[in-house]
C-alpha cells in the first residue's frame, strides 16, 4: 500500500551495524554478523530547515558493498546512491559508527 505522502523503501541492508526495533536506533552487530536487513524506510519531503535530525547518523547508501566507483561530477562515487539519517542511541556518537564504516546497500555481492 502506498503511503499518503512520500516513499516507502524496502530492500536495503546494513552493514557495521543492526537496527534495534525495540530502541528503534542503530545497535552493535551480533558477532560474525555482517550484513542484516534493514526495516521499511519511510521516506517523507521535507524543507531541509525544517528537519530535526535529532542524535542521528548521517548514513550513506552505496548500490554494492563495493564502495569504491568511478567518481561522478558531484564528487561522489557512482556506486552511492543517497544519504539518509538514522536514530542513534544517546551513548554512541556518529564518530562511533564512522569507524565502524556502517552504510547501506541496495544489494549484496554473490
């Protein structure tokens, strides 16, 4: 079904990371973990300035867990696709999952 206003997008996975439906925020990977499927994903239009991205984690989604691409005239690789934030628990800071190099993707490698 369709929402009333924006996107849903389902498909997508993490990688560095979990996502905790009960804390409704990012989480440490169980071990030996490297990939785990991310929950719908409402996306809704909004004037950048009016958004509270609140303890958030700015993360990028790349088509393939192959981060690496030819670069694009944006300066971006062509294999990323967008950024989107995610909730973050109050005790980790996005430096936090940097190092974790935590991202999305629209797809997993054979």
């Amino acid at each position: 079904m369709a929402p009333k206003d924006g996107v849903y997008v389902f498909g997508l996975f993490l990688e560095g990371c979990r996502w905790d439906d009960r804390k409704e925020a990012m989480e440490e990977s169980h071990p030996k973990v490297l990939f785990v499927p991310m929950k719908t994903i409402w996306i809704i239009p909004a004037k950048k300035k009016e958004i509270d991205p609140g303890h958030s984690y700015t993360c990028p989604v790349y088509k393939t867990a192959r981060r690496a691409g030819t670069l694009s005239t944006t300066g971006h690789s062509t294999n990323f696709v967008v950024y989107l934030t995610l909730p973050m628990q109050r005790k980790h800071t996005a430096k936090h999952w940097y190092k974790r190099g935590v991202a999305m993707l629209t797809g997993l490698s054979d």
